[in-house]
C-alpha cells in the first residue's frame, strides 16, 4: 500500500500527522527520524519519510484506506442523485398540460437554479479568497461519515488544511460541484429529449405586462447562440402566434423544442462543463506539482529532527584513565630562604617588600628562565622555598609539573597563592591540586616561615 | 569519495580551560555537546560534530583536550633531532608522536598534535583574559609545526580584563594576521559568520563551502524568526478567541480556571520556542535570557507585572481576582463592537450565526461570559517578543539591552490591536482554550498567518 500512495495522498498522511502533532504534543519519532536521516535524501524526502512512517505505525495509512473508499461510496451516491436530480429537473419543468407548456417556466425550471449556483460560485471565486459550497463540503461529511474510522476523522481536516496552502481547495471542491450539476444537466438533457420523444408538448408564453415585441427579441437573442450550433429559433411570427395559444402546428412544436434543448445546452451545460475542464486542469495541474514546501514555517519544528545542521560523531580519541601526575618531593638540607613567582604578569607588583634575609629570585616564565633557575637551585639547594603563584591563571599540568620539580630542589616548600581577584573554581582547583601535591599553600605571604623556619 | 566533497576537518585547539568546548557547542548549536567547566582538564578525549548543509556534511569540528605542559614538551621536542639531522615541523611532530613519551607524560598534548595533523585547519581559541605567557608562545609554536592554517579566536573579548591588543601583536609576530574576536558567551550576531569568513582567509579554497555555510545560517535565522512568530501568533489567536460562559454563581472560580489555562497556555509557547532555538532550563546562555527556570518569573495577572513591561491597565479592569479578564455582564457577548463585526464578516456566515446563537443562548441562561481582555494579550505579545529576541541574539543581549524599548513594543502598547486578533473576538471555536480542539478551518489558517507576518513586518521594519 505504501508504494502505492500517490503524492497526494503521502502529503495528506503528512499533513494529518503533523496537525495531530500540532495539537497534542510531538509524537514519540526516534525511529522515525532515524530512518528518515538514513534516507540521505532532501530535506522534502526525508520529511515525508517521518511523515509516512508515524502515519503508519499509527494507523492512518489504513484509516486513509477506509476514508478514500467511504469518499468513492460518498461520490456513487452524489452520482446517484445527480441523476435523479436531473430526472426530476427535465419532469419538473414539462410538468402541466402538456399541450399548453410555459416555455419561460420550463425554461427557469431547467437552468434557473443552475444559473443562480454558478453565478455565486463565480462570485465567490471573484470576491473571496476561499471557496466552498455546501455541496462539496456534503461530499466531505459523507465520505467522514461512510469511512466509518474513527481515525478517518483527522483526515478531512488536514485535506482542507493541505489543499487551502496549496491554493488547490477551490478547484478540487470545484470539480465535485461542477461534476454533480454537469450530471444533473446532461441526465435532464436526455430525460427531456425522451419526454419530448414519447410525448406531444405544445409550447405557449403568457404576460400581463411585457409587451409581445420584448419577448420576440428576448427569444431571438437568446437562442442566437444556439443557432449557431444548428439549434431552431422560432421567427418572430411564430412566436406571435404562440403567444395567443399553444399550435397545433407540428412545426412549431419542433422548433419550440429545439430552442428549448438549445438553452440547456448553451446555459447549462456548456458552462458547467468549462467550468469543469477548468477546473480538472488547474486541479491536475495543482497536484502534479504538488510537493511538500519544506521551507514553510510548519516544518521548521522538524527540520533539525530528520536533518540535523549538526551531528555528533562521538569521541574519537578516548581519555586515557589517569592523567600524569607530577609528584613533590624534598632535598634533606639547604641554605638560605628563596621566594620565587611564577608566570606573574606585570599586573603585579613585584617584588614585594621583603624581609632581609630572604633571596628574591625573580619570576620565571620563559624556557630559559626554568632550565637556568633549576639548575641554580640544584646547584644550592634552599633550606625554604616560597614558590608565588596567580591563582587567576589556571593551574595547568605544566605550572603543577614545574612546581613539583622547584620543591624536589628544597628542602622545604610553601606556595603562596598571591591575594588576587581570582574566581572561586580557580582558586579552590589550585588549592585541591596543591593539596594532591602535598604542598602547604597559603593566600597571604608566610614571611615568618620564610626568615626563621617557623610558623 | 572525492577530496573536495570530503567535509573539512577543522580541529579546535588551544590551552586548558580557554572555552574549546564552549566554541563547539555555540558553532553547533548543541547545548549539550562535551563537558563545562571551570576546571583545568575538563575535556581529555578528542570528539566530534558534523555540520551539514541540506544533508551535506561541510564541516566535521573536532573538539581536544587542553594543550597544558607546552613548555616541557617544547625542550622535549626540541632535542628529538639526532645530531646532525635536519627535520623540519610536521616531521618533528611525526617524531614526537611516534616517541613512548607521546604516550605517557605529554599524552593529552599528543592527543591534541594527531588531531590537528589530520586536520585541514585549526581553530586556536585563546583567553583574551589571559597575559602572553611564555607558555602560550611554546604552545602556538608547537601547534605552528603541524603546518596546518590557524584561525586565532579570541574569547572572552568582551570581559573587562581582556588584553586583546597585547595578544593580536604576539600573533601577528607570528605571522598570524587573521584574528577573529568571537566571544562564546555573548557572542556578537554576525560572530558565526565572521568566523567563518576569517576561515576561508587562511584557507581559500574552501571558500565557496564556507559561503554556502554562512549563507545557509543566515537564511536559518529567518526561517527560525518566522517560526518564532508563528508560535506567538498562535499564542495570541489561542488567548484572543477563547471566551467562556460561566454561571455568575462559579464566576470567581471560572475566574481562577481561565488565568490558570492562560498561563499554561503562554508556558507552552514559551517552551516551544525555546526548542525552536535549541535551548535548555540549564543551559549556559539560558542566564541571559528574562526567564527564570525556563518560564516567566512574574506572574501573567499580576498588574505590577503590565506596570512593569508598561501595559496600561485597562480602564475597566477589576483589581483583584479579575485581573485580566473582562467580564461581559449586559449584553451576553453581543457588545463585540463594530470592528469585530466587520471582521467576522469576512470569516463564513454560518459559523458566525451560530457563534452568535450560542451565545444568546447563554444569555437566555444568565449567564456571564469571560474573555481575556486586551492589556493581557498586549502584555503576551510584548514579553514573547522579547523572548524571542533575546532568543535570537542567543543569550547576547544583556539584561539592560532586553529591558530597552523598541518601537514594536511601543506599538503594541498604545496602537490598536492587529486586526486579525479583533477577529478572533468573534470565534470561540478558534481558541484551544473553550475545552475543545481548535477548528482548523482557513480563517484561522489566515488567521494566524496573517498576524504572523504582521509580527515579522513589525521586527524588520521598526
């Protein structure tokens, strides 16, 4: 079944999932969105792919299958009717004495109504940006009713709402509204053909008011167009006589008849059908170029869905399950006490006043400054070593690594975390990573510690 | 498959805890892609995003640890050439690479150099905050060897303590002259695609798939805008057409029920729209927009709350219970006024007859008839709007830049209202909100379009 659908009806099952959506919430689409990203189609595809598929786990393919065949018995039975309709019509109209028919009544009685349905279909379609009669909307409750699904009910609404964006509404309800009088007009043609075959009618017109030469030029100017096509038009003194009584001429007779089939013709069914036509070809014509308008602000919501701007690819190089750890360590003894700040911008004011006896070292930042100043420390090995650091900056591998290889040259090692406007996340990281280190670390400057080796 | 239909490979480089991650998520839009935080070492694997244009794979971003022992591993590099050995950088890298050290002690830095090996460009996200530490020298000169092209991108530019110029003069000594200031946290509207154009300056012959890139992200932004406002017109047609009647005996309670769907109603387009633009309550950027938790901290019915976003209170409006609601007691909804007549004119006949039977019906019974009256849908329109952009600008907008008047907002404080709204007066069946599902007939459709466009016209043309 699912090959089978025609574009249409794939856009229908499309728009009802997406109306359904609309209302109570996104469906549950995982799988669906997953095939429709394995499609690697357009955007257009892949959208109908989710579309097709929802519909389908959720029944719809088979409640459209319900719906289309209730529509067919819905057009059977408008079809049916059209035909008693027009049945009756042709009755109606040559209803009376036979021999003394009003040619105006049967006349209005054949194409009257008619004339009245397709000049307000006419209107409507001059003045109102939407069109519906109540004939073809009939049609649409019929089918709804005769699907007898109670998931067909969905379907409908989202027809109306498909065909209404794709300016296609009109012309569709259109050919049912045109189709059902051109079957009512042809069926009254041939209905009034066999009466007027089986049975002798005479024709008469009476007024109170219009004088007789008005209705000669009323009925000359109206079978003109007939007459091209060979239909008769009485003369002006056949209709004069016909005014005074119905005649027993057969000619007459023959004439009246003509003229009388001639108007159906010309203003019944002729109309209708290029009514018809007209609308057959731009309803073809609609749906052949029918496609889902994936850029509509309808489907923005589920673009990203099947056709994510962005994927993940996953991780492609792991993390390994440790990181290298650098490790502190201490020399037994050395001399003197040593600050030294690493990676201090100029921001800082450095050096700080200092006690006498401490060395200022410096900052190093540089490769050169590292290699020089570890070997000067190996050389002579501090007894204290206060090591400055911004907590501002991270505390990265490297700066904890470098750390690390400073206290292996001291006998003994402090941090001070200079008293900077640090973020908390910062300062807390270098304080846990000096704690892992085994380092004391302080926020304020231990110059008791520094001088004397105590705290 | 071909070399030139292969996607660009671009790895994001740089030192720890400069916002590598941050750049991916903004770039692919993926709130949740990777970890965050304030901690060194967040990100210790490489990972990646695809950006795809109509199906097409353009772009694969590769996300890597932080580049943290450049110093060490620049001595270590360094001595790798055998005496007498000539090897220039790729080679060094080679070198490195293949070395046991590469494995142990410099392996997130190793990590961080085969990526970009396999790369055919490098983003180098730098901490404008940052001062020029010999450190960062070692790095990008280490990063320089895999003679691949680096795009210096300079976060955080917008902080008070950035050094920008200190470190656009080390680049340029570098020979890196293509800078892109592009602030993850607040990033400037036109950020992405300066981004990318920068790109196509140090590799050329990805021009035109970048330009296809840049292009289809902004004619994204559109489509986003105009299903954005769709949603708040169907927010506003929802709340505008929904009219209740109640027995006066329950009024204070129908009262409390309408505010409380009002509510959820409003809470629902504002979480649609935040999927629209692939927010969470949680994410980083949600701080910069007005909500709080993902909602509106002040209460719709509040009057300080229409004070506030500088809705005049209508004349009529009880205070109290009723806030927000009009309350139609004389003539059972039949003084909709002359502008909504005539706009239910336009709609079909039919449901306007029996729309209006209805509600004479109604009054038959006594009944009262709730609507929600005017200052509210203004005050709806206004604090959507302003969701929306700051949306748009993706958490750009700060606090005091959301607060600003714009003339749209202006015009849905004192103009009339969108003559779609007026019409939605007229039918009940429109609403969402009368306990049945709305009618999807083509007024509505035309309805909600209508006024959509409207909204759209107003954003572009203020």
């Amino acid at each position: 079944m699912t090959d089978a659908l025609s574009p249409l009806q794939t856009l229908w099952l499309c728009e009802t999932v997406r109306l359904r959506e609309e209302h109570t919430g996104l469906l549950e689409d995982s799988e669906a969105c997953r095939i429709a990203r394995a499609t690697q189609g357009s955007l257009t595809e892949r959208l109908q792919v989710r579309g097709l598929f929802l519909a389908k786990r959720d029944g719809l393919i088979t409640a459209l299958e319900h719906w289309l065949q209730g529509a067919k018995l819905a057009l059977w039975l408008f079809i049916f009717s059209a035909i008693i309709s027009g049945v009756v019509l042709a009755k109606t109209a040559l209803s009376g004495t036979p021999l003394a028919i009003n040619i105006f009544w049967a006349l209005a009685g054949l194409i009257g109504l008619n004339l009245v349905s397709l000049l307000a279909w006419c209107f409507s379609m001059l003045f109102s940006k939407h069109t519906s009669s109540p004939l073809s909307h009939a049609w649409l409750w019929l089918s709804n009713k005769l699907a007898r699904d109670a998931k067909a009910a969905q379907l409908a609404p989202a027809l109306l709402v498909l065909l209404q964006r794709h300016n296609l509404l009109r012309w569709g309800l259109g050919r049912v509204l045109h189709g059902w009088w051109l079957i009512t007009l042809c069926t009254a043609c041939l209905t009034l053909i066999a009466l007027l075959a089986t049975r002798r009618y005479g024709f008469v017109w009476e007024s109170t008011i219009v004088a007789s030469d008005s209705f000669v030029m009323l009925v000359s100017s109206l079978g003109s167009p007939a007459a091209w096509l060979g239909f008769a038009v009485p003369d002006s003194e056949l209709i004069q006589r016909s005014g005074l009584h119905a005649l027993e001429d057969e000619h007459a007779r023959h004439i009246w008849a003509s003229w009388l089939l001639g108007m159906l013709l010309i203003y019944g069914i002729v109309p209708r059908l290029l009514c018809s036509l007209l609308c057959e070809w731009r309803w073809r014509y609609g749906v052949k170029r029918l496609r889902l308008n994936a850029d509509d602000p309808v489907w923005q919501m589920f673009q990203q869905r099947v056709q994510p701007s962005s994927e993940r690819l996953g991780v492609v190089d792991v993390a390994p399950a440790t990181l290298p750890v650098s490790t502190a360590g201490a020399q037994l003894s050395g001399h003197a006490a040593v600050l030294l700040g690493i990676e201090l911008d100029d921001s800082i004011d450095w050096p700080p006043q200092l006690p006498a006896q401490v060395v200022d070292a410096g900052i190093i930042d540089t490769r050169e400054q590292r290699r020089s100043m570890l070997e000067q420390l190996s050389a002579n090995p501090p007894a204290r070593l206060l090591i400055a650091c911004n907590p501002q900056r991270s505390a990265d591998r490297g700066t904890l690594h470098l750390i690390a290889e400073l206290s292996r040259t001291a006998a003994h090692t402090q941090i001070w975390l200079l008293p900077t406007e640090a973020a908390d996340e910062r300062l807390n990281n270098w304080q846990e990573q000096l704690d892992i280190l085994k380092l004391p670390h302080h926020r304020a400057a231990p110059w008791a510690w520094l001088e004397h080796g105590d705290e | 498959m071909n070399k030139s239909l292969a996607p660009l490979k671009l790895a994001v480089v740089g030192h720890t805890n400069v916002g590598k991650t941050s750049l991916l998520r903004t770039l692919t839009r993926d709130v949740g892609f990777g970890a965050i935080s304030h901690r060194p070492s967040t990100t210790q694997h490489v990972e990646g995003a695809r950006l795809s244009v109509d199906g097409e794979a353009l772009i694969e971003l590769y996300d890597t640890p932080g580049f943290e022992d450049a110093v060490a591993l620049y001595e270590y590099i360094e001595q790798l050439p055998r005496s007498g050995e000539r090897l220039d950088g790729p080679e060094l890298i080679e070198r490195f690479l293949s070395s046991s050290e590469a494995r142990q002690r410099f392996e997130q830095e190793a990590k961080v150099l085969r990526q970009l090996l396999q790369s055919d460009a490098g983003f180098y996200v730098i901490d404008a905050r940052e001062p020029v530490l010999a450190k960062y020298r070692d790095e990008l000169a280490i990063l320089a060897m895999c003679g691949k092209p680096l795009l210096p991108v300079l976060n955080f530019v917008n902080s008070s303590e950035q050094r920008e110029s200190a470190w656009r003069e080390v680049l340029a000594r570098l020979g890196l002259h293509a800078v892109v200031r592009f602030d993850t946290i607040t990033p400037p509207v036109d950020g992405e695609q300066r981004l990318y154009e920068n790109l196509s300056l140090v590799l050329d012959s990805q021009r035109p798939r970048l330009q296809r890139l840049i292009d289809y992200n902004q004619a994204q932004v559109q489509v986003r805008r105009s299903a954005g406002y769709r949603l708040i017109a169907e927010l506003l047609i929802d709340i505008s057409a929904c009219r209740r009647s109640v027995h006066p005996d329950r009024l204070e309670q129908a009262i409390q029920e309408l505010h409380n769907d009002v509510r959820q109603r409003e809470q629902r387009c504002v979480e649609a729209l935040l999927k629209l633009y692939a927010f969470r309550k949680d994410d980083a950027h949600a701080n910069a927009l007005p909500l709080e938790e993902g909602r509106w901290g002040d209460d719709l019915f509040n009057p300080a709350t229409m004070k506030q976003f500088g809705v005049k209170v209508g004349g009529g409006m009880a205070a109290g219970a009723a806030t927000g609601v009009g309350i139609d007691l004389m003539t059972g909804g039949l003084s909709l006024g002359m502008a909504t007549v005539v706009g239910a004119a336009v709609g079909g006949l039919t449901q306007t007859f029996r729309n209006y039977g209805d509600r004479l019906k109604g009054k038959w019974r006594g009944e009262r008839e709730l609507t929600v009256n005017d200052s509210t849908l203004r005050l709806l329109a206004i604090r959507q709007q302003r969701l929306l952009n700051a949306l748009e600008l993706r958490g750009h907008a700060a606090q005091e830049q959301i607060q600003m008047e714009t003339p749209q907002e202006q015009h849905w404080r004192k103009g009339e209202l969108a003559q779609p709204l007026i019409t939605a007066r007229a039918y009940s069946a429109w609403s969402s909100l009368n306990g049945r599902k709305p009618q999807q007939d083509t007024e509505r459709t035309q309805a909600v379009e209508s006024l959509a466009s409207n909204l759209i016209q107003q954003h572009t043309t203020p």
